[in-house]
C-alpha cells in the first residue's frame, strides 16, 4: 500500500518502482548484519581479536590493562 501510494505521488515511478523492488530483500539483509555482528562481538569475548590489531601503537598497547 505505502508503494502504490509512494509511486502515486513521485515525479519518476520507474526509477522508485526499480528502489522500491528491494524492499522485500531488506529483512534478509537485517538478518545478515544481527550475524556478522554477533559474530564479530562473541569473537572479541572468547578470542580476544581486537588484542591482535595494529590500531594503537605498541607503546600503548603494553600499558594497557589485560585481562
């Protein structure tokens, strides 16, 4: 219904049909973000990933509280 009523209103409905088209993609693509992050937060907990990075300089890196 919020389509129809979008592509009432636009200047360009072929180009907002064409957008539009992905909406119905858009929970599957949720889903894959909730993953990747969830994946992203339990490896920082268990393995401790981000200790292995170079993003601060090893001067600060060994003064840094370990656990």
């Amino acid at each position: 219904m919020q389509t129809l009523l979008m592509l009432s209103y636009s200047r360009t409905p072929g180009r907002d049909l064409l957008i539009s088209a992905v909406l119905p993609f858009y929970p599957l693509y949720q889903a894959f973000l909730k993953t990747a992050d969830a994946v992203a937060v339990l490896e920082e907990l268990f393995f401790r990933r981000s200790k292995q990075d170079n993003f601060v300089p090893a001067k600060v890196r060994e003064v840094t509280w370990h656990w």
